[in-house]
C-alpha cells in the first residue's frame, strides 16, 4: 500500500538509487594491502607456526581478527603474548578502530 501511495506521488515512476562508481577511487589503500602489511610484520617478529589475518570490517581495514601461535609466545601469559603482538602492531594500531587477537604457543 505505502508503495503505490509513493508511486502515484512520483508519478508511477519506480523509486531508484544510483550509487557514483567513483567511490571506491577514494579508499587509502587496496582492500587485502592491510592484511599483508600485518602478516608480514607478524612473521618477521614472531616467526609463527600458525599465522591468520584477516578484515573483519567488510574491507576498509578498520577491523582485524588475528590468530597467531609461536614459539616465542612459550612461558608468557596472554596478557604479554597480546603485548607482545600489540607493540609490534603499534603504528597499524593507530589507524583501525579494533582488533580480535587470539595468541597460542602450539
């Protein structure tokens, strides 16, 4: 009902949305380019047995769930393992909105 109201009011019309294909040219970086920058510095540090990283926020690289297990993690509480992960992050930190870390020694 509140449909064919609306149509009568645009004139039968059907309502329409465009969306400008220019939007994506103003994103900072490739979608996957955020991933790999983590990965890599995770690998570099921590040589992991199990390493993945992923963007949780639909590809703007605003969110990260990362699973990492290492031998460097070996006798460290979670808390200095998330340290540990987050200090080596620090400068990618700075830019998300958040992060799911998971960290294991096996």
């Amino acid at each position: 009902m509140i449909i064919n109201a609306f149509r009568r009011v645009a004139g039968g019309r059907q309502p329409t949305t465009q969306i400008s294909r220019s939007i994506r040219s103003y994103t900072t970086e490739q979608p996957l380019a955020g991933e790999a920058r983590i990965r890599q510095k995770l690998t570099e540090s921590f040589k992991p047995i199990r390493l993945q990283v992923e963007d949780v926020s639909g590809g703007c690289g605003s969110f990260y769930a990362i699973n990492i297990a290492s031998d460097s993690f070996k006798g460290l509480t979670t808390v200095k393992q998330h340290r540990l992960v987050n200090e080596t992050l620090k400068e990618d930190i700075a830019g998300i909105h958040g992060l799911q870390l998971k960290t294991a020694t096996e």
